[in-house]
C-alpha cells in the first residue's frame, strides 16, 4: 500500500501521494455510511479521518450481501434472495446450433455405433463379455425351504396377553393373525424352545418344524405338536382363503408330501384352518420321525 523509497542506508521515507490517496477514500466511505445512517452524530466523521485506520474496515461490501439476499444497508430483502454459486446448474441443450458447442452431432462424434443407437447391457464390442469371464461359484438350491421361527416364550406373551386362546389349537394362520410371525413367513413356521420355562399349561400346535426341546417342553405340559405339510397353494389358502373367495374360486385341496419329506412331517395339511387338534395314533406315536 505504502510506497517506500530509500534515500539512503540508514533513512527510510514514505512518499506522501498513498496517503492522499487513503485520506480520499476515507472521506468518500464516511460521506457514503453518514448519508445512509443518519443516527451517526456529525463529530464521529472528523474522528474516523483523526485515526489510522486501514480502509478495508470502513469498506462495506455491497456485492457480498446482495448476492446473500441482504441490500447495502445490511437488512434482509426477498426480492434479492439468490442461490449459493454452484448450487444450480443449467440443462445441457443438444442440437441447437453450432454456435453452443453441442450442434449438430450433439456430442455423439461421427458415425459408429455409439453415434446410431445404444448396444444391449453388457454388450462390450465382440470380446467376451465380463459376466461370461468370471468363473460360476456354488448354486442355489431350487428344493429348500425357509421357515420363520417362533419362540414358545413369545406364544406365551400373547396368550396371556389375551390374544391367543390357549384351549383351541394354535395354527400357522394363528400365529399369523395375531403378530407372531411377519409378511416373510417363507415356507412355513418352526417352533423353537426358547422360553420353554414359561409353558404352564397344556398347549397344540400345528406348525412346520419344531425342534427337540420345543417339542419335549409342550409334550411335558401336556400338550402336542403335529408336522403339517403344506405345498405353495395349499400354505396360501391356508392364511388367506379370504383370496380364493374373492376370485370365486374353491379352496384346493391338501397336498401330500414328496417322498423326501415323508420322514420330516406327521400328516398333511388340513383346509381350511383347523381348530381342534387331531390326537395322535399309538402307530404315529411310534413311528414318528425325529423332529428336524
């Protein structure tokens, strides 16, 4: 700002044509805040121009607050809000003239495939395709099946609860309906011992799976847990036969099990819902399978 020359070694000057210069940018900023503000006393102005100060802190930056919405005297105004730099962007216009820089071929080049049309996903100009070059890992079996577990401790919640009644037969369609098991309830339910301690009373299901300690805990109290098997159809009339009659249609009949599921389930599926439970046979007690 200051310009220094140096006359000799030991002597350093300041000429004096900057400081005139910052005197006259002092004065015309004071002139410009005193005729916005009239509320500054006249006295304040020959006090600015008696103190050094640098005349960057007596600049107000006008272009700063009207780009943020605020006019020169520092207020707020809605008619100069504007967007932050950047943060919009305007659509790229294709094919209006060669003057915007994307006329004619539009960006696209000359000829080739690219420039007609778009090559099927995958596509990579004749080589073989990645998808092709990596080697296959493992298979997904189209015969499994996935049940949801469900807890005897959570069957017992909702019975005393209220929600279960313990003296009918507690069905898929049961644990279902009240909350028991959610919208991924796959190929069927499995009943799990978790919470076996809280059993008090003699329970029946008809359920999936079940595992040992599940089915030995229902059967200490008294009760019975029956393997049904339902195919596809069969489990959707199951828990929505209010859908076979919206379509006006019967509901199908059961099912049997495949030959590789005779040994994992104890009967086939009944429909509609059930509500008392089947008691089992002295030859299905004895030639019942290990549960899974």
């Amino acid at each position: 700002m200051y310009k220094h020359i140096h006359t000799n070694s030991n002597s350093l000057h300041f000429s004096p044509k900057p400081r005139k210069k910052m005197l006259r940018r002092l004065i015309s900023t004071s002139l410009k805040t005193l005729s916005k503000t009239p509320t500054i006393l006249p006295q304040t102005s020959f006090l600015l121009l008696k103190q050094p100060v640098a005349t960057n802190a007596c600049r107000f930056d006008v272009g700063f607050w009207s780009k943020r919405g605020y006019s020169s005297g520092g207020t707020l105004v809605l008619n100069d809000l504007r967007d932050n730099k950047g943060a919009t962007k305007q659509k790229k216009r294709k094919g209006r003239g060669i003057g915007s820089g994307l006329g004619k071929t539009a960006g696209r080049g000359h000829k080739g495939q690219k420039a007609r049309g778009t090559a099927k996903f995958g596509f990579e100009g004749g080589q073989t395709p990645l998808r092709r070059r990596l080697p296959k890992r493992g298979f997904k079996n189209p015969f499994s099946l996935e049940f949801q577990p469900v807890g005897l401790g959570k069957v017992c919640k909702l019975i005393n609860m209220g929600m279960i009644d313990s003296s009918e037969l507690i069905t898929m369609k049961t644990l279902k309906d009240v909350g028991a098991v959610g919208k991924q309830i796959g190929d069927g339910v499995r009943l799990m011992g978790r919470g076996a301690e809280q059993i008090q009373w003699p329970l029946h299901f008809e359920v999936s799976r079940v595992t040992v300690r599940a089915k030995a805990a229902v059967e200490a109290a008294g009760g019975t847990v029956r393997r049904v098997h339902y195919n596809k159809l069969g489990f959707k009339a199951l828990l929505k036969p209010e859908w076979f009659t919206k379509k006006g249609r019967l509901l199908p009949k059961a099912a049997r099990p495949p030959p590789k599921l005779k040994d994992k389930v104890d009967s086939i599926g009944r429909l509609p819902a059930p509500i008392k439970p089947i008691p089992f046979t002295v030859d299905e007690t004895t030639e019942a399978a290990s549960p899974c």
